[in-house]
C-alpha cells in the first residue's frame, strides 16, 4: 500500500515531501494509525476553523490536519548534491486532536537570518520550541530545523501558526514555496532500493523517498497518539546515480536502539550527523537521527538495512 498525501497551498499546489506512506513488502501491518478509531475520548478538531485562520488547504487524515511549506527559495548543496524539498527541506505543521484542546507539531526550516527572529516569533505567539539541530553538515548555504509544539484552541493556534510562517516569509522577502521547484538526477535503480530494503517509495522531482512508519511503539505526546503523519517515522531519500548515489534521512529510535543504529551507519561508511529530540513530553521516550550518506547505491541501501534491523526488536 502506498499513500501519496498532496498539499493545496492557497494559489499552488505542492507536492508533499513530508508524509509519504511507504510500503513494507510481505507485511501487512498499517504503517500510519487511526487514532480517532482507537482512541473514542479524544475530541474532534474543526478542519474547517483551521483552514479558514491559517489561509490555506492541507491534507487531512484520520481526523488530523497538515500543512506544508517547500523552501523552494534557499539554494542549497551538500557534497556537490542539490538539496530540494523532498531531500528534507520543508516546513510543515500538524494539527492532531487530545482529550482536551488541539495540539500542533511542526518542523520550520530556518537560515542563520531566520533563527534569531522566527524563534522569537514562535515564544511571541505562546508556542514552545522543542529541538533545534541540522540535517546536513557542510551545507551552504547553513540550514537549520526548529521544531515547535502547542495546545489551544483551532483559531488561536492556526493564527499563531501562520503568524510564524508569515515571519518566515516576511525575512525571506516571499513566501518560500513562490519560488519555481527543481529537479534532481535520479538514474538509479529504485527497484534495487526497494529489494535489498524491503519498502517502496515514491519518485518526486529526481528524489526517490522511502517513509517508514514504527507500528510498533505506542508513542504518546499529552496523552494522546503520534503518528507517522506528525513525523514519527524513519526515512530516506535518494538522488544521484548507481555509481555515485547521495541519501539522506532520519531515523526513529528507542533508547535502547540509538546506539546499534549509529554503530551500523558508521560501521558502512555512512555520516550521522545528528541525535536529538523532536518532543519533550512523549511517552516512550524516543530520539531522532540524521545521517547522509555518499557513494554506490547498492552500498549505501545495505548500510541502512543493517541499520533498520537494529530497530523494532523490542516488541517482536
């Protein structure tokens, strides 16, 4: 099975980069979950409220709401590779019901301009900050990722939210996603991805994105359910050649896992460049890693796949 989620940004339409549902081959477990179905006492948001505050469409799913925002606008590289939306570089908000009032979890794309002002944006507008830390190391130009948080009511967070991405817009001189989109090479042999990794993907703009999900771990934020559509997932992304192949990605982990998964993307020649949190009050207690790898594409899929093995054993 393979979800495709597209986001309508008011006047354009963007392709997601975000919440790709890939599938696991000879498994038939649900990689996303329906927390409105298994979870009766958590309360309804009202989509409509959102979209009305925040002045653009979204995706819905299982009763949950997501914006996204491409910085088609900052021309980044790494190593050679052009970094376009779908290699990680996206802002995006969730909208996810509690027992109680909404709450949100975002991911905003900042550069060194951005940092000082869209954070105070963030505290000015009653959100929290969660995590900020890079994706990429010797990147130019330097890019970094804010992660937010909050509860309240639709129209008081939607306003709050677009009044961060407004900031955002209003230091850049446009909105990010008004900038044309590119293209990437991607000649590799995505079958081969799939084979050796067990999960298939989608093709966006040259990038070959594979989005894991981790059925397995009952991951709670206030008491209510995390998704793989609020950024609970392991992913990858790949562009470049058979020869020459460049990936991208983060994985999801336990506590028990971050040190065999780091062992095993070191061990095969591939970069983590950073550990860290995207929540503060979830339950279990889990890290995020991002690592970037550079070299032959079959090399590179087998390095993950030994690194994806070390995850998920605690309840199997």
């Amino acid at each position: 099975m393979k979800k495709i989620c597209i986001y309508l940004m008011v006047g354009i339409s963007v392709i997601s980069f975000g919440c790709e549902q890939s599938t696991k081959k000879n498994d038939l477990h649900e990689s996303t979950e329906n927390p409105l179905n298994n979870n009766k006492e958590l309360k309804p948001i009202d989509i409509g409220t959102l979209k009305s505050e925040l002045g653009m469409d979204g995706i819905e799913q299982d009763g949950q709401f997501k914006i996204t925002v491409p910085q088609n606008d900052l021309n980044v590289t790494v190593d050679g590779f052009k970094i376009i939306p779908p290699m990680g570089l996206g802002s995006w908000v969730a909208f996810a019901p509690t027992t109680e009032q909404p709450m949100i979890m975002g991911d905003i794309v900042v550069t060194e301009n951005d940092l000082k002002p869209v954070q105070q944006e963030v505290i000015k507008q009653g959100l929290t900050i969660t995590a900020i830390h890079n994706h990429f190391v010797r990147n130019e130009p330097d890019v970094m990722y804010m992660h937010i948080g909050g509860m309240g009511n639709e129209k008081d967070l939607a306003q709050s939210v677009k009044a961060v991405f407004d900031k955002v817009a209003e230091i850049r001189g446009a909105n990010p996603s008004s900038a044309p989109n590119s293209t990437v090479e991607n000649t590799l042999d995505t079958k081969l991805i799939d084979s050796i990794l067990g999960y298939s993907g989608t093709m966006n703009n040259g990038v070959y994105k594979i989005t894991i999900g981790r059925p397995d771990v009952d991951l709670k934020e206030h008491g209510a359910p995390v998704s793989t559509f609020l950024g609970f997932n392991t992913w990858a992304s790949w562009q470049g050649t058979s020869e020459k192949a460049a990936v991208a990605g983060d994985f999801t982990m336990l506590a028990s896992e971050v040190a065999p998964v780091i062992k095993a993307l070191i061990e095969n020649d591939i970069e983590v460049v950073a550990v860290h949190n995207h929540m503060v009050h979830e339950d279990p207690r889990i890290f995020f890693l991002h690592y970037w790898g550079v070299g032959p594409v079959e090399e590179l899929a087998k390095g993950l796949k030994e690194a994806l093995d070390k995850t998920g054993l605690e309840n199997n």
